[in-house]
C-alpha cells in the first residue's frame, strides 16, 4: 500500500513531488522519497528519508540551485526489508532509477537467475526489480520494460527512469510506468504529465484521470503521454472526472480528517441515496444494476475486509430476515483460498472503500471463475474491484483520508440498505408499501447522526475513563455485536488499546474471566428484539467489577446501577440504530486515541488501502 506520484512538464519537479506524497501519505508511511532529474546535468538527484513525508520536506534544501521538471516520488508501507532510509525508494541500480508498489513474489529466483548475489544494497524486492530492467536496457526502455516484466510472479506498479549512458544516446527524459493489480491512474493536462497511485494526489491540477490498464507502458514526455501495449499498439485511454475538488482531499479546519469524516456522515448518506430513490422507492436504474440479477437467487456472498466486512453483516442482518436466502460474509482473505460453493445461482458482493483490497479483488476474481454474478459496493470511482465486477454501485463518501473508516462505512450500510429493499422487490418479498416506509426510515438516519455529532460532550466523557485503558471488551447481540466488533477495530486500530468484540451471550463460555474490577466494557444495547438478553449479560460483566459504558436507545429504563456511563441514540427501528450506534463508536475511538496523543488518522504500521497480500 505505498503511495506513488510521477510527473514531467514545465513546473519545477521537487516541491510538487513532495506536496503530492503529502497527499497520499495515508498509503502508507514508514518512509518516503524522490528522484528528480537535472534540467542542465541530465544526472539524477535522490533524496529519501524514514519517516514521514514531513521529514523528506527538510532535505529539500539539499536540491536548493537544482532545476528539475521531470521526477517520481513514494511512500512507502514496508512489505520487505525492513524500515530504513536504504530500502526506502525509489531504488536505483546500474541505469534504472525505479520505484515499486506491490510483492514481487519470485524475487528469490531472480536473484538467482540474474546474478544478484552480492550485489544488493537493500533487503527490497523493488531493488531486485530494478536489477532486472537493468539487465535488459540495451538503450531502448520500452524494449526493457516489456522483456523484464514477463520475470515477475505478483503485483506491481512501477514508475522507472532510464540514466542516460552519454549525451549519444536519445534523451531519456521520459518517465516509463506499468502495472499489475496495484493501482496507478494518470493524466495528462495543462501543467504536464502526472501519474500516481489515486487521484488525490493530483487533484491540485486537474479532476480529470483515467486508470492505467493493466500490462500497458505509459510513457510521460515533456507535456506528452503516451500508451501502447506489450506489442506497442497504441491506446486512447478513457478519462474520468471526479465530482470533489482539493478542499474535499484536505482537513477543512479539523483538526484531523478523521474528525472531519465522521462529521461528513450526515451528507454524504444523503447524497449517496438521493439519486437512488425514485417515487419513494429505490432505484439502481442510474446504476445499469437490472432487477433480474436479484432473481432466483440461492445464495448471497458477501466478500469484504475489516471495516467493509462488518458494513457486510449489518447488511445480512438486514436482508436475510426479509429474503430467506442465504448470506454468507466472507473474510476475503479466507474466501480466495477456499473452495466456495458458489454458481450462477450467486450474487457475490465486494464490500470496499478503496476498491484496490487485494484480498477482496481476488476474492471477486475466485467468485467470476466460479459462475456468479458479481456486484461491487466501491467509493472510488473506477477503481480495480469497480471495473471487474458485473455491475458497480458506487458510494459518494467523497475521499476518505484517516486510516480508521467511518463515513465509507456508514455510506457502504445505506447503500447496501437500498440494494437490499431493490433485492426485496425484485422477489415480491417487500410490498412496495413496506417499501416506502423503509425508505423514508432510511432518509432518516443523517438526523439521527448528527444528533449524535451535535452532542458529543457525554461521549467525550466516557473517553476520559478509557483513556487510561489497556484492554477493553465490546459485547451486543445481533447487530449489535456487528457494531461491536467495528467499534472494537476502530478503537484498537488508532488508540492501541488491546480490545476484543464478543457476542454478548457468549461472553460467559470462557471471555468472562478477564472481566475483572474496573475493566472497561462498552455495552451496545439497542436491538429491541434482543434487549432484555444483552441486559443479563451486562448484570453478568457488572457482576465482576466491570466498568459499563453502556450504548442504548433513550428513554428506555435501566437499573441505574446497571452502568456506570450511559450514551444514547434516537428511537428507531432496530436496523437503523446501527447509524447513530456508529457515530457513537466512531467517536469513542476518536477521542481515546486523541487524548492519548496519538496519531489518529495515520496509526502506526497501518495503510489506508491494502494493495498486499
Ligand atoms: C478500517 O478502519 C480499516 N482501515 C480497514 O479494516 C479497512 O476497512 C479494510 O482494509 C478494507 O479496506 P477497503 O474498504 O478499502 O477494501
């Protein structure tokens, strides 16, 4: 999951780099560098540092009286080779100046077959990379390129420089990228010619890209580019627009973008939905997503990661009552290298933010060969899981920057709320009655958010007890334990804090004995149905000296020693309580990890979209 940015054109290539790393650094963060060429030398000047791309922007001096417009630039998430300035990139090795996102698998073997043995710099397969494009440059690059990249086994994206052996050889002041799964999109526009890993990074130019394809070679010239596939024919790339603009990509006066994101919620759920209701009924029609595709289904598959897989089960909570079809959901991860049953009788759906989860793009993959009709839930438009699934739905979360996801989250559940009441028709399994109810309850659900965001105090209180935490328990039942176990990652993954999602009723077969005084135990509580249970639970963790942050729906009435902190949500019906349950558990994790001084949108050893097995 690194970030990568290339450009050539006419403005100076060093501080522009720089400022695109800084907004793709939530890629990922270990180390950062770049290259940049020199207009008048034509020699190459690499600048890397560990750490953060702050730290890369202090040695910018160092290129002070340097005139470059042409250079490629990367952020580094460690894969292999461990955390240090040498293996940061871009890497260099004889005439190759190249920078890599993605695994080369068979690096071993080529280490053999070339020879590198005692010739490495770096614990990097990205350098052994280079050594192979090395290998083949006789002075023609794409000639190189074509012959090196039939070595690798996995995934890549790779932006490479040539170094010009003496002022005979044709100038090579061209930047040369291609690409295997890891995601890198391009444009070309009145500045020059840029190519990154998303859009964000050069949204400061233009909203207009397109997505590189697979096996091609793009070759940036001064303001030209060009693309041709691996037997040189050329090809017209087709260019999208994205509808946000740099302030979108930016903090917006909060102080972090993740803060900034959950405070979106209320709007982007709203925008998300609005063009998806027609006659207060749902409609995929501006999807191209036809209703026969939800027809005679056996079985429905959802195939997702981390927060995307618990938007999933909030999901089969949802439908599965409603449709009485199996829904199954699916650790990508686990999925890919199984043996589904799985037909044509299947709808498989990719749950992603990103749309570049290796493991949920594999798990699609395994899905299409295996016969099913495939449906994607994705924020970026465009994006690899986009553009091979049968059909796409696509959320308007805008970018989501913080690591931790939130506003993707809660979008991804109204959407998969939409497709559900569409599945729901489709199988006279929903009267359209039944219907509209359902969708004016939906378009409910950003003001039962925001009176959440519009009352944070009693959630800031709750923190403070937590702050001090090492470990901490969520339990609930039905949608409740979905919700706790997305509020158990949000809450680990940017405090640190050691915590664990349980059913509530399972608690007591074995969990309960680390419940001990004062263990911090956030109780989610709003599912109707199953209330009075998890209420016996919450007696059974009190009973051991629990510390109860208790999440439940106002007015309803408990012990008041039942908890020793009680937040609240709006009444509502049991599948829309997982909104402002979510806000709620957003927060917590926000000011937790906020108050512990810590990173919160870019938590340690994480990337916001993982492109790596
Ligand atoms: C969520 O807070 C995490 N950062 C992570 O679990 C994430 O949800 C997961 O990696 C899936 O990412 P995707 O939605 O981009 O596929």
């Amino acid at each position: 999951m690194c970030g990568i940015i290339g450009y050539n054109g006419n403005l100076q290539a060093p501080g522009l780099l720089i400022e695109g790393l800084e907004r793709l650094e939530y890629r990922g963060y270990d180390s950062a560098g770049i290259a940049v060429k020199d207009t008048k030398t034509s020699s190459f000047h690499v600048i890397k540092t560990v750490g953060k791309v702050a730290e890369l922007k202090n040695r910018l001096p160092e290129l002070d009286g340097i005139s470059s417009t042409c250079g490629i630039g990367h952020t580094r998430w460690a894969t292999h080779g461990g955390v240090c300035e040498v293996n940061a990139h871009p890497h260099t090795f004889g005439r190759v100046v190249l920078l890599h996102n993605g695994i080369i698998e068979n690096h071993r073997e080529l280490v053999e077959k070339f020879g590198l043995k005692g010739k490495l710099k770096t614990q990097t397969d990205t350098e052994i990379a280079a050594a192979v494009f090395d290998a083949y440059y006789q002075g023609n690059p794409k000639e190189a390129i074509r012959k090196a990249v039939k070595e690798f086994i996995g995934t890549y994206a790779f932006c490479i420089m040539f170094v010009e052996e003496d002022e005979a050889e044709a100038s090579t002041d061209e930047i040369y990228a291609i690409r295997s799964v890891s995601p890198l999109v391009a444009t070309l526009c009145d500045d020059g010619a840029f190519i990154s890993s998303d859009i964000t990074a050069l949204i400061k130019y233009t909203n207009k890209y397109f997505v590189v394809p697979e096996n091609h070679i793009v070759t940036l010239g001064k303001n030209t580019m060009t693309i041709e596939d691996m037997r040189g024919h050329k090809f017209t790339p087709e260019y999208l627009t994205v509808n946000w603009d740099i302030s979108a990509a930016q903090k917006g006066g909060y102080k972090h973008y993740m803060m900034k994101e959950i405070m979106e919620q209320p709007d982007v759920i709203a925008a998300t939905i609005h063009g998806r209701i027609s006659d207060g009924l749902p409609s995929l029609a501006n999807d191209n997503v036809p209703d026969d595709i939800f027809k005679g289904l056996h079985s429905i598959q959802i195939v997702a990661c981390g927060t995307a897989m618990h938007a999933g089960m909030v999901f089969k909570a949802m439908i599965e009552p409603i449709l009485r079809v199996p829904v199954t959901v699916n650790i990508a991860s686990e999925y890919r290298y199984q043996d589904p049953i799985v037909d044509e009788h299947t709808l498989v759906i990719a749950i992603s933010q990103s749309g570049e989860t290796i493991d949920t793009l594999e798990a699609l993959r395994l899905s299409k060969r295996y016969g099913a009709t495939t449906l994607a839930v994705v924020n970026v438009q465009g994006s690899s899981i986009a553009r091979e699934s049968d059909y796409v739905v696509y959320t308007y979360a805008g970018p989501e920057i913080a690591v931790a996801s939130t506003k993707a989250y809660t979008v991804q559940i109204a959407t998969l709320y939409l497709i559900g009441c569409r599945i729901a028709l489709a199988n006279k399994k929903m009267t359209q009655k039944a219907a509209k109810q359902f969708i004016r309850n939906l378009e409910q659900v950003s003001a039962h958010i925001k009176s959440i965001l519009d009352n944070q105090e009693p959630i800031k209180k709750a923190t403070k007890y937590l702050k001090k935490a090492t470990d901490a328990f969520f339990i609930g039942r039905g949608n409740d334990y979905a919700l706790s176990l997305e509020g158990s990652l949000k809450l680990k993954e940017i405090s640190y804090i050691h915590a664990e999602a349980y059913a509530a009723g399972e608690l007591k077969h074995g969990t309960i004995a680390l419940i001990t005084e004062g263990v911090p135990v956030i109780a989610v509580a709003t599912q109707r149905t199953v209330f009075s249970k998890t209420i016996s639970n919450i007696r059974e963790v009190n009973a051991r000296g629990a510390y109860v942050i208790l999440i439940m729906e106002e007015q309803t009435v408990v012990d008041k020693d039942l908890c020793k902190i009680k937040l609240t949500i709006p009444e509502t019906e049991d599948v829309f309580s997982v909104f402002p349950t979510s806000a709620i558990l957003q927060l917590i994790a926000y000011y937790s990890a906020d108050a512990r001084g810590l990173d919160v949108d870019m938590p340690r050893n994480l990337a916001k979209s993982v492109t790596v097995e």
